[in-house]
C-alpha cells in the first residue's frame, strides 16, 4: 500500500510540521482545559462537544453521538488511502495530587448514584489534544497528501466499551472504512522517547463480579450460617494456584482479585460476599483456560461450603488482545525513525500487561498502536536501571501523581501522529 520510502514520508512530515510551534499554544490550551475538566467514562458529555468543535473548526466532517459519545471527523482529500486514527478522551476515578496549577478538581456521579473525585490519570488528555493538533496540520497543509483521513474520538476506554459500542454503531460502515488504524498511548518513559512493538502490545482482558451466596446468622451463632466471607478468602487462596500451578509458565497470565465486599459489623454473618476478578492474558484460547478455571474454583469451593446456591459470576468488561499488525508496525516506526532518529525508537521488549480497547478497532484491519514517553528528562535521568526498572519508578498512570511533561508530551503525540498518517497517506504528484 506504501510504496514511498520512509525517508520521503518523514519529509513531508517535517514539512507539515513547522507550523507545530504557533499551533502548540493552542493544543497546549486545550490539554489544561481537559486535564481541569476530566469526565468518568461514558459521562464524557463536554469532552465530546469540545472535540467536535475542535475538528470542525480544523474542517473536518463531524458526526457526533458514534455509539454513545463518541465523535468521528473525516477529512477527504481526493483519490488515496483511507487512514483511521483513534484517540481516546475518559477520565478515571481517581483523586488529583499532583499539584498543579490546571489540576483536576472535578467529580463525577458513578452509575450507582455515588460522587467519585475524577483526574485524567492514564493521559488520554495528551492523546485528544494530540489528535486535534495533528487534524489541525493535516488539515492546513492538504496539499501535502491525499486520500482521507477518519479521526476517531472514542468514550469509554478505561470500561473497554467505547471501541465496540462505536463499531456496534457502524463506524467502519457509515464512515469510509480505513486501510489502516492507528493509535498512540502515552507511556512513563522520557519525553521524546517513542516504542513500537510489532505482534501482542496489550493483554487481554477480562474482568468479573462474582457473587458468593451463604446464609446469614447472627455472629455469635456461625453453626446456623453458610459464612460467605470463609468461602470467599478459601476462594482467593485457591484462586492464586490457576497462574502458579495451572497455566504454562511461559504464558504470561495475570488473575487479581481487586475488590473483596462483605459484611457490616463484626457481630453479624453477612448473607453473601463479593469478589471483583481480573484475568490477563496474551491469547484468547488462555485467557479462556484462566476463566474456567476461576469457574471451577469459585463453584467448586461454593459447593463444598454448602452454599445454599451456585454463585453468580458475571463478566462485565474485557478486551481482546492488542495485536499490531507487523507490517505497519515497521512503517510507522521506520517514519518516526527518520523523524526522530533511532536513538530515540526504542522497541518494547514485551507486552504490556495492560489492556486496551483498541484491539477491537484494530481485529479485521491492520493496525498499530504505539507508545511515546511523558516523563520529564531531569526526572527520567535521576533513575538508574534498564528500562522497566525506570519505568517503575516514575509517578505511574492510574496514581494520583501522574504528571506528564506537558509541552514536550503534547509536541512529540503531535509528532508522531502526523508522521504515522503520513507513512500511509502519499504526496500529490508534482
Ligand atoms: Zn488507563
Ligand atoms: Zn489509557
């Protein structure tokens, strides 16, 4: 599909890109009013009326409400490829410490009612502002490419429902259908630093609910009850053994059980318990080995307790796996090569063990989601070790401490995504 050499690619992109530091102000902007104004996912009310504003006044066709909230810009620039780029715009419910000035204050109403402070702690306000800036430049500097570009501003990252809810609601069917879907996430390695990582990038994900039934009684008469909270620590025990003893230890698996509920009072045997259960995995076919044997274990210990009923195990968010697209992988990171020097692409050595939802988005088109670095040099620098150690040293995404640095970040996600269109989007013929 590319036959232009990187080198004529980066070109381009260069060319397009002089204009980034009298634009850069203005991305700057609207990154501080994101990051001020984070909304929980599928809330993302203003965020999603500033994103369409944002790509209309870049010239871009915008339809607003793609499953849910999410808003689609397309921008057709005559015979060519059809490029797909998402970014994703959902806040997490997590209490701001970072300290700055434009830091978040916000709160936000959960599905059950309750308030919950909200921060933009895993960078998906870069990714947005990024995104605009980018359109903005492709946008201005048209005669530069051609073929279309599809702008994806998705909802709902963080619950892994924004990418299927916006393919549900026809994204790839009302809209041109891209060629090829690109998407970036920030990372907590150096600023100006770029990662590729051809094949598995991100884990699948499943994450459940489960609810263990006993039967309550008063605290002082544990004769009477069926304790749900014995059955529910024997299952955590026991659950430990799936990744230990269970599963190929050169499968890289991960089963946490995050959330555990039950009870009110010491003196009172509660009627049931609550466990909250992530499974990660590389592959579909182990992370359903992972779910059936959490099955097994969880029903096999409710039964043994004399459960008075099976317990009820509810799947209510997962993911496929990230899985880019070799070929574009070396494509896009040939450009941001060029583009940045090779020094500063740096292959990821393994997958994340995280997840993401834009597996959905990348399953039947080739795809590649890559990572650029946040983190301040004088920070990044003062830290010792290889790359993961670093990496685990500096105030991490999902903390209340996430603090990118923010010019710099907000430039190189501009960077790179106008680099990666323009390794799919050819020059005119002079
Ligand atoms: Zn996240
Ligand atoms: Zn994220």
């Amino acid at each position: 599909m590319a036959t232009e050499s990187p080198e004529e690619a980066a070109g381009r992109a260069r060319a397009v890109l002089a204009d980034l530091d009298g634009l850069l102000p203005e991305v700057d902007a609207l990154y501080q009013d994101l990051h001020a104004n984070p909304e929980l996912s599928g809330a993302e009310v203003r965020t999603a009326g500033m994103v369409a504003s944002c790509y209309a006044a870049a010239g871009l066709d915008v339809t607003a409400g793609v499953g849910g909230l999410g808003v689609v810009g397309v921008l057709a620039n005559g015979p060519g490829p059809v490029v797909g780029i998402r970014a994703d715009f959902d806040a997490l419910p997590i209490a701001e410490d970072t300290g700055l000035a434009y830091a978040s204050t916000a709160v936000g109403t959960r599905a059950d009612g309750t308030t919950v402070p909200v921060m933009h702690a895993c960078g998906h306000d870069l990714h947005t502002a990024s995104l605009v800036g980018a359109a903005r430049l492709l946008a201005a500097h048209r005669d530069r490419w051609r073929g279309t570009l599809v702008l994806i501003a998705q909802p709902a990252e963080e619950t892994m429902q924004g990418a299927k809810a916006m393919l549900g609601d026809g994204l790839f069917d009302r809209f041109p259908r891209p060629d090829v879907v690109l998407a970036q996430h920030c990372a907590v390695t150096r600023t100006g630093m770029v990662h590729h990582k051809a094949g598995i990038a991100y884990s699948a994900c499943r994450n459940f609910r489960i609810t263990i039934h006993g039967r309550g009684a008063h605290g002082a008469a544990p004769h009477w009850s069926v304790d749900p909270v014995l059955l529910a620590a024997q299952t955590i025990v026991l659950l430990q053994g799936i990744v230990a003893r269970e599963v190929d230890p050169d499968e890289m698996t991960v089963l946490t059980v995050g959330s555990v509920h039950a009870g009110t009072r010491p003196n009172i045997i509660p009627p049931e318990a609550v466990l909250e259960v992530t499974l990660r995995a590389t592959s579909e076919p182990v992370i359903d080995q992972l779910q059936a044997a959490m099955e097994r274990i969880v029903n096999g210990v409710a039964a043994t307790g004399r459960a008075p009923r099976p317990p009820e195990i509810e799947l209510r968010e997962h993911t496929i796996a990230v899985d880019n697209d070799a070929a574009v992988t070396a494509r896009v990171r040939a450009v941001h090569a060029e583009l940045f020097g090779a020094d500063e692409v740096i292959d990821l050595p393994e997958a994340n063990k995280g997840s993401e939802d834009f597996a959905y988005l990348g399953a039947d088109i080739p795809a590649t989601m890559w990572f650029y670095g946040s983190t301040a040099p004088e920070l990044w620098d003062a830290a010792s070790g290889e790359l993961r150690e670093r990496m685990a040293r500096m105030p991490g995404q999902h903390t209340p401490f996430y603090a990118p640095d923010r010019l710099p970040t907000l430039r190189r996600g501009v960077e790179t995504l106008v680099g990666a269109a323009l390794a799919y989007l050819p020059g005119r013929p002079a």
